[in-house]
C-alpha cells in the first residue's frame, strides 16, 4: 500500500525537538508520529521505511517528548506496530487513532506530574543539617561554608578537613559531610571502615556510631562501617532521606513510608505505617514526623524517650535516651532521660535542633548556636564566634 506523510510537517518536528538518541519508548514514540501523520502529503514506502529503520537503531530524534504514557511501549509491542509499518500492511486511522489517544495520555501524566511535584515542593523540601550533636562532640556548617567541630577530639573527629560544606553529621568517634560538589568525606575514628567514605555524588550523609549511611543524588541509600546487626545493609530502595542510629538505620521512601533495618531488640527498626516528613534513627529508639506534623516514636522507652508529646512539629532528632523536637512555633521541647539536663530545653525561638548522646544543641533565630545537657570535653560549649549557615 502507499503510504502518506507531511515530509515538511515531520521535519520540522524532528529539526525542533531535542537531540537524544531515541530509546525504546522513544522509538515508539517516533512511529506515532509518522501513524498520526500517514494520511496527509505523499511520501515514498523505501523512505518511510528508512525512518523506520533509522528509529529502530536509535538514531533519530524524539519528535515529541522522551516522557511517555505508562501504556505507550506495551501497547505498541503488543500490536505489533513496528513490525505492521515496516511489512506495509498497517491500518494508518487505527494506528493514528491510538497515537492521538497516547499523546493525550502522555500530557496528563505530564500534567499530574508537575501538579503533584508543585503540591510537594514545600513539604518534601530537604533541610540539609547544618548542627549536629554526636556522642562526645558537636559540629556545624558556619555561615562561611565551612565545619568547625567542638568536643572530644582524641581520634580527630573534631578536626574538619578545609573545603565548602552544605551539611555535617556527627557520629560516635568520626563525622562526615557533604561538600558544595556533592561528595561526602568524613574524618575521625576510622574502626570498622565507617570514616571510609564511598565515592559518587550524594544529597545527605549520616554519621551513626559505628557506621554511616547517605543518599545518593539518585536516591539510593549507600552505607559503610560496622555491619553486625545489618545496620549498614541498605534496602533497593529509593528514598528521600536516611538516618544512622547505634546499630539500626532508618529511611524515609519517595512515597513518605518508612523503612529500617538492622539491630530490633527494641522494636527501634519497627517502623509504624503513615506518611512522613523526616525520620530520626537514636540509640535505640527512632521517631519520626508525620505529614500532618505530629512527632511519632517507637523503640527502647525505659526512660520516655519514645514517648512522643502531643503538638505540631517541624522537626525531630533521636539521642541516646531523650529527644527533642522543633514545634512550629519555633519553641523546642524535649522527652526522656534528663540526668544531665539534656532534655531541659531553654524557651526561645529556634531554627533547628540536634539531640546527642546525653547532651543536645540547637540553632537560635539569629544564627547562633548552644547547647546544654552533659559538657565532657567541653562537647556543649560551642565556640563564641560560631553563626551558622543560613537555611533557606
């Protein structure tokens, strides 16, 4: 049969679409379009099946969009569109029928798509962690970039290397953090390989005790260091965010679900179904903030630690045996073990806070930073001069 097709129509569609070699659902795509275009001006079956055969070995361009409609490949292998084309025998109004109905379907996906990344932007927008509190030393991001550590510094976990930082993670004996690159590089106690940073591009790292876990730029969760109880043996999973306790890790999924692994004596890898917003893996409890803001806690709760107050929070962060989180309000409040007054929360307005093994540390409106709670090696008495990164 001869086939029909608006040459000029089809090379102005390939001149103004973007050069990428076309994959399969590319390939598709491109046979779409010349079915949807079969019945206009006339060009030659020996060209048409050039084109074809051009698609198919992933040379030409994508006349419409490399997104797709989940359906697009599956219904074409199905129908064996391709093969029809190629053989001359192809009904063009069913094949057009179908192109213009997918075409239709790819811009709702579209559409839902960037209706749903707009709904989220707010709620799932990172905060990279400017202040941590570890076990026996503290760190932050300082509003020049760079990470200055206070504290124990025996194993030189406080002695941050130069360069420009976005965020910081202090752990038992080590710290590590993630550079303006996108790298992670970590110093310190080294026991177990957990200072042993992997290479490749990450968006968040967390120091735990004696491993350490990241997020990939693709969302992959990457961990190193003690692997005793699994606790550095990452789920195929893609996530948002992940955070380093003392022998469990926990995750919170593209879809808001969290997901833990390793150590459960306690129940502190049992994480309970909802939606989230962040997660914070303890010693040997984790909690976590909901969608809707209220602080959710499970794990060890000898001393109240898991026992979440009522209220509306930003944020969490898990200790040893006590947390704290920030309200929306900006107030702090703190649950759980107070012997060294690590959960006697000051009033105030703060931007962040950072719970560590039995002392904590927070970030004030203006920038500055203290802490309270156990100050062994001076691991609460941040240096005067400190003002951290602003968090937008």
């Amino acid at each position: 049969m001869k086939f029909t097709i608006h040459i000029l129509v089809l090379s102005s569609l390939i001149l103004s679409s973007p050069s990428v070699r076309a994959s399969v659902s590319d390939t598709d795509a491109y046979i779409a379009a010349l079915a949807h275009l079969l019945e206009q001006k006339t060009i030659g079956d020996a060209e048409l099946v050039h084109m074809l055969e051009a698609a198919e070995d992933g040379k030409i361009a994508n006349p419409i969009c490399p997104a797709r409609a989940e359906t697009s490949v599956e219904h074409f292998v199905a129908n064996n569109a391709l093969e029809e084309l190629l053989q001359g025998e192809v009904d063009a109004v069913r094949v057009a029928s179908w192109a213009e109905v997918n075409i239709k379907e790819q811009d709702r996906v579209r559409k839902k798509r960037k209706q749903t990344q707009e709904e989220t932007k707010e709620l799932w927008k990172e905060t990279p962690t400017i202040l941590s509190a570890g076990y026996r030393h503290s760190c932050a991001v300082t509003i020049n970039s760079s990470v200055r550590c206070w504290g124990y510094n025996a194993d030189h976990e406080c002695d941050a290397p130069p360069g420009v930082f976005v965020s910081v993670s202090a752990g038992g004996g080590h710290t590590c953090g993630v550079k303006v690159d996108d790298t992670v590089v970590c110093w310190g106690d080294n026991w177990a390989g957990r200072a042993s940073a992997p290479s490749g591009v990450f968006r968040s790292v967390s120091a735990g005790y004696y491993h350490t876990c990241g997020v990939k730029v693709d969302g992959t969760a990457v961990c190193w260091g003690l692997n005793a109880y699994g606790e550095a043996s990452a789920p195929s999973e893609v996530f948002r965010s992940v955070s380093a306790g003392k022998s469990h890790t926990c995750g919170v999924k593209t879809d808001g679900t969290v997901v833990c692994w390793g150590d459960n004596e306690y129940g502190e890898a049992s994480a309970p179904s909802g939606v989230f917003r962040s997660v914070s893996a303890g010693h040997s409890h984790t909690c976590g903030v909901k969608t809707d803001g209220t602080a959710v806690c499970w794990g060890y709760n000898a001393y109240g630690q898991a026992s979440a107050p009522s209220g509306v929070f930003r944020s969490v962060s898990a200790g040893r045996y006590h947390t704290c989180g920030v309200k929306v309000d900006d107030t702090v409040v703190c649950w759980g073990d107070n012997w060294t007054g690590q959960a006697s929360a000051p009033s105030g307005v703060f931007r962040s806070v950072s719970a560590g093994d039995e002392h904590t540390c927070f970030v004030k409106g203006d920038g500055a930073v203290d802490c309270w709670g156990d100050n062994l090696s001076g691991k609460s008495s941040p240096p005067k001069d400190l003002i951290v990164l602003k968090q937008e």
